[in-house]
C-alpha cells in the first residue's frame, strides 16, 4: 500500500507514560498481527535530529476496525507532537512491514518472552489467534519494572480468560503491591522453565529493549538448549 493519511480518533494513558492512539483504518487494507507501519507527521510545529518519521508495531488486530499504536513517551519533538495532535488531526501512514508474526504450524507451541512496550505487536497476534480460535498454545512472559509500567495487561487477561491455549505470566523486575499475583524478580532459566514443558518444538519471540533480547537469547540457547532456528526477534530501540 502506498502513504495515506489517516485520522487521529482517541488517544489515552494506558500505563505509566505509555499512551495509545488510535487511528482510522484505511479502506482494504489488509496486514498480518504483529506487523508494523511507518508514521510520518505532517506539518508539525516542531522538529528535531531525530525526524518526523517513526516506526510502530500496529497494536490492533487485523479483525479490529482502526489503527492503534502505543508508545513511550519520551521528551522529543515527535513524541511532543503527536501526543499534542487533535483528534481528527491527521498523520502519513505506512504499512505494513516485517515479519514478526505468529508461525502457521498450529502444533508448535509459542512462547512470547517481552519487555516492556515490546509487547506491541505481541498484543495483535494473541488477539488475533484468540478471534480466529486457533489451535496455538500460547504463554506470554511480560516484564515490566511495575505491575502500572505494563501496557495492555487488562487485555491480556481478557484475553487468557477468553482463550484457553493463552496463559498469561506478567512479571515485575522490581517492585509490585502484595496483591500481585504475577512473578517477581528478573525473567531467568528457572522462570521460563515454569512455563515451558518442551524446548525442541517450541518458537520463541522475544521483543524488547535490545538488552533484554540478547539475555533472553543467550538464556534459551546457553542454558536452555533452545534450537536458534526457533527463535524470532525484534528489538525497540529509543522507545
């Protein structure tokens, strides 16, 4: 699909300086869950080295009637802009690139282990799975510092209680209230071993700031004997 302009519907907090827009869906056009789009402001008042130009996991499944995103909200002109922008505001869109999407064969199980606003375009891909019944097990390990720094953890729930091949494990690295009842401390070997019954047959997604990708991956191959083949990456750098 060619650059189209779309219009900004909503925008809302949904985790500690983490917010969501949500867009127009253009007419016909089709992606896979855990693909994302290039978004360029138009005109904006402000401007840096950084560009007008950003990259974000289409958050809404491909079954959904707009466009969503989420992001940190960092102190830059483009984050600046856009969490400023007026809904009916517009924005260039386009989509949709990548490959990080959920395997076709329905006997391997996925495993999703992510950090933080990585979970962008994990949050499509269970929804989607979950609205087209398929027959994925699926277990999502979500880290975050605090249970109120994890975007979209009301979903996720929703979704487990929804979906029985889905089980969600959110995780706090740092601190949580005494009524969490997710992990605490760091993803390790022993964490991901709790959840995981085979480590020959499973695909692994890992999604996240870029050191936490390398650990996790040296943590299924180095420990785990995880097969390299089965592991399936995307980075979110500067988020």
């Amino acid at each position: 699909m060619s650059a189209i302009n779309i219009t900004l519907l909503s925008k809302r907090e949904i985790a500690s300086g983490t917010m969501q827009f949500t867009f127009s869906k253009p007419k016909d056009f089709t992606f896979r869950a855990g693909q994302f789009c290039d978004m360029t402001l138009i005109n904006p008042p402000e401007t840096d080295d950084e560009g007008n130009v950003r990259g974000f996991s289409i958050v809404a499944a491909p079954f959904e009637d707009n466009i969503s995103i989420a992001t940190r909200m960092r102190d830059t002109a483009f984050k600046r802009v856009l969490k400023n922008m007026s809904e009916g505001s517009e924005i260039k869109f386009d989509a949709p690139y990548g490959s990080f999407t959920l395997h076709n064969n329905t006997a391997k199980p996925a495993v999703f282990i992510i950090g933080g606003i990585g979970v962008t375009p994990v949050r499509s891909m269970i929804a989607q799975a979950t609205h087209d019944k398929t027959d994925h097990k699926m277990t999502l390990i979500h880290s975050n510092k605090t249970p109120d720094d994890a975007p979209f953890k009301d979903d996720f729930q929703k979704l487990a209680s929804a979906n029985p091949n889905f089980t969600f494990v959110p995780v706090a690295s740092e601190s949580a209230p005494d009524n969490f009842t997710g992990e605490r401390g760091y993803v390790t070997a022993d964490l991901i071993k709790k959840y995981v019954g085979d480590f020959s047959d499973t695909i692994f997604y890992l999604s996240g700031p870029a050191g936490m990708v390398k650990a996790m991956r040296e943590i299924l191959v180095n420990e785990l004997k995880a097969d390299e083949d089965n592991i399936r990456t995307e980075e979110f750098s500067g988020y």
